[in-house]
C-alpha cells in the first residue's frame, strides 16, 4: 500500500525514517539497496546529461546565526555530502562556541568551506571519481 506522497523533503525524511525504523532487520537492508539503486541512477543520468549539479545560492539574511547558516548553506549546497563536511563544520561550530569568535567572521568560513567542497566536487565529477 502506497502512502500520501511527501510534499517536502524534510517531511519525506520523517517518513522515511518512521517507515526505516518499522521494518525488519533484512527489509531495512533490502530498503537502503534501493535507495542507493534509485540515487545512482537519477543521480547519474542528471551528471552524465547535464554536468554537475549547480548550486541553487539562498541569501545571506543580515542577522544569520551559525547554525542558520549551516541550514542555509546546506540547502544552497544540496548536491553535497554533509557527512564528509562533518569535521570542519563542527571545528567551525566550536570555534563560534567554545571560543567566542564572532558568527559574522564563521559564517564567512562555512561560505568559503562550502564553496571549496563545491569545487573538489566539481573536480571529482570531471575526473569520473564520483
């Protein structure tokens, strides 16, 4: 039985996950086979016809907390692997923190690090490694 279709992505992330969370042990690995069948191959087909997934840049609002800009920029940057960006967002994080630097001059270091990841994307989709 086929269930109403999410209307957001967050939404069909919560009911991925509730779905995830209620399936047998050997579904769940049946369901995450899937999954990484459906994203190569959109994912792929977009890539190979088109070229790399652009950046669909939000604005920076004036007043913008780091962990705003984290969002934000995670959205600008959906084609991304946030996992592989965890420990530099993170030191970023901490440094607003547990350091005190300002979250103008850390927002400012998530854009550049979110650009360059951008870019190492780029490179990695010209030279075949992704």
């Amino acid at each position: 039985m086929l269930g109403r279709i999410p209307d957001g992505r967050r939404e069909g992330e919560r009911q991925l996950t509730k779905l995830f969370r209620s399936l047998a042990r050997e579904d769940r690995s049946t369901l995450i086979a899937f999954a990484q069948f459906l994203a190569e191959r959109g994912v792929g087909e977009e890539r190979t016809s088109q070229g790399p997934l652009k950046p669909d840049p939000i604005p920076r609002p004036p007043k913008e907390s780091v962990v705003g800009a984290i969002k934000r920029l995670s959205r600008s940057y959906f084609m991304l692997d946030r996992s592989a960006m965890l420990n530099d967002t993170s030191a970023l994080m901490g440094a607003h923190v547990l350091q005190g630097r300002s979250s103008d001059e850390v927002i400012d270091e998530l854009e550049s690090l979110f650009a360059r990841y951008y870019e190492k994307y780029r490179e990695e989709l010209e030279k075949g490694d992704i």
